[in-house]
C-alpha cells in the first residue's frame, strides 16, 4: 500500500478534488495541497476539504510544491506540458508527476526526454469524467472501481509506472497499461467520439421540442453538458484519432439508415441485436 | 378527478405494468384485467401486484373485457391496430380505448372510421420508455411528471379527448395533444433519432474495448439496450421522418467534423457551447 507524506493537485475540480479527498479518506496522504490559479476556487476546495493547504501558482508554486512527493497536473489538456514542466522545476529533486488528461500522446510526446530537477513524468486518464464540472460535485468514490489508463514510454523507468498505478490502485481504481498512441486511439471511439455524437444532437434539438425530449434523448445527449473549452481542447488535440472514428460511425449509420429506408427488416434487426448485445454487455 | 370501475390493459409489460401499479395506487380503478398472449407472463403481472386480474388473449378476450370501461393497449406498434379493433368487438359499447405506441401515425390511420361496437381509439404515447422491458420493472411512478402526447383527429368527440387526457393525468402525466403526423416528426427528432445513433455507437464497439467504456458511452448508448423486435417496428413504422432526421443529424455532425478538422476553434466552441445551452435546459 502506497504511502505519501504530501500529494500536491494542480487544478482542483472535479477530478483534483475527488482525487484530494479519496487521499484523505484512504489515509493515503497525510498533506494534500491544492494549487490553482483562482484563488476563491482553491478556498472551495479547502471548504469541502478536497485538500489540507492550498497555493496559488502564480504567487506561492515554490512554497506549495516544496515537500510534494507526487503531484497530479489535473487541468485541460493544452496546459498540462508546461504545467508539468513548471511543477518539475518547483518541486523536490526527483518528484514523480502524473496528470488526469484525455488525450495522451501529444501530453507524452511534449514530454519526452528529460524534464528540470530530475523529475519523472507518467501519463495517466482515469475514465471517471462526468459532464460536472468544479470541486463542489467531487466525490471520494469517484474513482473506485474505475479504469485508469497509464502510458509509460520505452524510457520510462518500470518503477515509476509502477508507483503510479499504485496511487491509483490506492485510490480503488483498476489500472490499465498502453501506449499513448493506443490510448487515444481508444478513447477517440470510447470517449471522443460519443461526445461529439451528443453535441451534434443537442446542437440539433429546436426550442420548441424540449419538452419532447425524454429519458432516451437526455441519456444519450447528457455527455454534452460538459464544458465546452474542456472538450475543445480534446477535440482539437485527438482530430485524427476522432476524425477516424466518425467515419467509422458514420459507416455504421449509413448502413442503419439504409437497412431502414429499404426496409431490410433482417439486417435492421441485425443490427438492434448486436447492439443490444454490447450494449448490456456493458452493465447498467 | 377520473374514477374508473374497471381498466383493461392489453399487453403487461413495463409500461403496461405500471400504469396496472398507478392505477391502483391512485384509487383510479378498482379493477385492472391483465390481458396477453402469455400465461405465464400474465402470472407475472399479477404476483408482482400490476393488475388485479388477468385474461388470456386467445381464450378468454372476451370475459376479460366484459366489465371494461377504458382499454389500453400496450403492444409493439405493429399489433396496434388489429388488437384494438379485437378489443373492440369484445369490449362493452361505447368503450374508449387508447394505446400508448411511439408511432402514431399508421395506427390513428389504420383506425380511422368506427371501430366495431361503438367504441372509439384515441392515440397517446407516454414519453415514459426505458431500455428495460417486462412487467418486473414497472414502476408506480413511471409516469409521474412524464409527458404525454394524445392524437385526437377532427373525427374525435372533444370529450373522448378529454376523457383519455384525464386518465393520463390521473397518472401524474402532463398531457399535449398533437396531430399524428406532428408527433411521428418530433418523436424521430427526440427519440428515434437517439435510438438510432446510440445503437450504431453500441454497435460499432469493438470486444476488446469493453473496458475502455466509461460513463460518457454508457449513457450515450443506454437506450440500444432496449428491445431490437420492438424498436425495429418503431424504425420502419416511422422510417420516411426518421430518415429525415438522420439526414439533418449528419448536416450537424459534418460541420463538427469541419471545424474539428480544419481546426476552425471558434466554430468548434461555439457548437460545444450551443450544445451545452440546449442539454443544460433539459435538466439532468
């Protein structure tokens, strides 16, 4: 069992903040610190005791990651690099930095190669986001029994991968290993591709039939609640990956519609079944 | 408020089931006859407390509906019209009998004109589905709060209309009247639709990345674990508004994939932020 003096969170939202307060509640770390930019939000995080000290990065970074023996760069992907670069430069010599980001291989490859202090970097994407946002809705069993996908490289020492699934195994999450590569490959059909599915039907939906809107409409539009910038980011990082999969959705459609409009009820069928199937596959 | 000797419902299934529950919860009816094809099913229905008699289809339709003053039928769209009609010949004269299919069109159609007997259809669909099936599932409160459509055509007695819209909300149902056609329209756009994509997406998972699938696809893709028999009927039955539907989806869907693509980030945010606006004013 994983034991650390001081984690520190860079960003604490929902993620950094369920991630402060499983910490606590496990026994894992004795400090959490919570560092951010915005000054009001670390004091909610503080109030709902997500972390036991908080620091601002512009102001007190130094101070805040001083005695940090693991830090987690939970903020959006197109920060993390130079927040994980900057963390290195601040924190003790040799400190272990892992982030919570959805997309890995641009986050990897900025990465690659020595970073300040000698400090390592693994990548980390537990799959237990929520269209929620803000440490007021974290929850210490956000992550128990959740995957969390790490992507170590040909250069990253074993031991540090394995110290980092154990933080999360600590956490009651199952860990999985792969490549950045494949990881976004993944979750461009897992994750990325669902999302834009969502958006593109919420975007469609007229005011006038929102009171049509049901049960089936707001589970499959509900990921599209999530923060715009959060997503842009995603989207904009994972294209090709993402761009792959719609195509590759879109070929499924195409061949539902047809199935429809040509009334081939077998392969209609067919195709309701098989979904079916993976569908309850899945679990509730 | 609506009180009712004798309610038949055609068809105990999870919606069938729970209207059984609400009906008698509410003190709305004090008999409710299980009708169906299934002993063994209908046997179901009655331990579980839906319906407070039962009726075989095939043998015993017409002591079943000897006592009936309202009938719903609760069948996959396809055996609409034909059952109601039977129902008619068997039920006492003048009975009015309503359904609760998620296409209204052919079935008001099919019924157009006098039913045997006196009695008169008016078509409702209960926005109150779920991907779960059977009467084990029903729920007394699977319709409080919930919509539904009612389908009165210019043949319809404003008081038969009137009579159907009260039995709903008896329920707890909000009630808005339509026109067929007007409803298989919005119903493709707020249901089909999202059927349609949530069983291409479910479809199109490969086995091996079952473990990659967070909460983001499993709410995308709940609904294609509902029933393929009962969602083909309702696919073919509504296909020409559907299909229409598909087609104003992928307009949206290729202009995600453009601005994603061409990496056009105002275009991208703004459809994520009108996404968001629209999913936000659903509620959660």
């Amino acid at each position: 069992m994983i034991q650390l003096k001081s984690v520190a969170i860079v960003g604490v939202g929902l993620i950094g903040g369920s991630i402060g307060l499983a910490l606590q509640h496990h026994k894992i770390a004795e400090r959490v610190i919570g560092i951010g930019r915005d000054r009001c939000r670390l004091r909610k995080a503080y109030e709902v005791g997500a972390v036991t000290e908080t620091a601002t990065w512009d102001d007190e970074l130094a101070g805040g990651l001083a005695g940090a023996e693991f830090v987690v760069v939970c903020t959006p992907v197109d920060s993390v690099p130079e927040q994980v670069r900057q963390a290195a430069r601040h924190a003790p010599r040799g400190t272990l930095i892992t982030d919570i980001g959805s997309t890995k291989r641009t986050i990897v490859e900025a990465l690659a190669g020595h970073l300040p202090n000698d400090c390592r970097f693994v990548g980390s994407h537990p799959l237990a986001g929520s269209e929620k946002t803000g440490v007021l809705h974290a929850d210490r069993y956000l992550l128990a029994g959740r995957v969390v996908i790490i992507t170590p490289t040909p250069d990253t020492a074993p031991s540090d991968a394995d110290r980092v699934a154990a933080f999360w195994q600590a956490l009651g999450a199952k860990v999985l290993s792969m490549t950045a590569a494949e990881h976004d490959r993944a979750a461009a059909l897992t994750s990325h591709l669902p999302h834009a599915l969502a958006v593109a039907l919420a975007a469609g939906l007229p005011d006038q039939m929102r009171d049509l809107a049901g049960s089936g409409f707001r589970d499959t539009t509900r990921v599209a609640a999530g923060d715009p910038e959060m997503w842009r980011q995603i989207f904009i990082d994972n294209r090709e990956d993402l761009l792959e999969s719609i195509g590759l959705f879109r070929e499924l459609l195409d061949r539902l519609a047809a199935a429809i409009g040509e009334g081939h009820e077998l392969e209609l069928k067919d195709l309701l079944t098989l979904a079916k199937k993976n569908r309850d596959a899945l679990g509730s």
